[in-house]
C-alpha cells in the first residue's frame, strides 16, 4: 500500500484538482496535497518497476521530482500563477517526504 490510502485528504485534493476547469480557483495548498499524492503513486510505481532507491535521500529526491513535475502540469493546464506555483511545488514536497518519513521503510 502507498503513503496515502485512496480516501485521503491527498486523494481527495488529487480528484478535486485533476476534475477542475481550466482557470479554477485552485488554492495552492489544495494542489499541494494532490501532487504529494501523485507523487507517492508515481513512486511506488517507480519502485515496482525499478526497485527501491539505495537511499532516504534518493527517494526524496524522487518524490520531489514527481510532485514538481504534477504541479508544473496543472499550473500550465490551469492557467494558475507563479506564486502559486512555487507555494505548491514546497508544500507537496513537504506532504510527500513526510508520507515517505511515516513508511516503515524509512523510520529511522
């Protein structure tokens, strides 16, 4: 199973901004969630296909490439600002390796 079960508040943010109209009203924190959600997908998806990275540090780095890479998506398909962009691009980042942190795989 992933960081974020499917009826999490990331997931819920991943349905709710993927849905939105071009032009929405997107909150940066809501698009935030929804990236570190697609990020832990990706990265689990990742791992399925590549095997787990040799480090914590890898696989943040890797969850920052992905929930980057979803947020740069939506803000170029929802017309969203720079600010904006930057905001989100932080959070989700900070969601996804705090994800990673609470998977046995990585407690310290």
């Amino acid at each position: 199973m992933g960081f974020f079960h499917h009826e999490s508040d990331q997931a819920q943010a991943y349905n709710e901004v993927t849905n939105a109209p071009h032009k929405a009203a997107l909150s940066h924190e809501l698009i935030a969630a929804a990236a570190s959600y697609e990020a832990a997908k990706a990265y689990e998806k990742h791992c399925a296909t590549n095997g787990k990275p040799a480090s914590h540090a890898q696989a943040k780095e890797l969850l920052a490439a992905f929930s980057g890479a979803f947020v740069d998506h939506m803000v170029e398909s929802k017309g969203l600002d720079f600010v904006d962009k930057e905001k989100a691009k932080h959070q989700a980042k900070k969601q996804a390796e705090d994800g990673l942190q609470s998977h046995a795989e990585w407690q310290y």
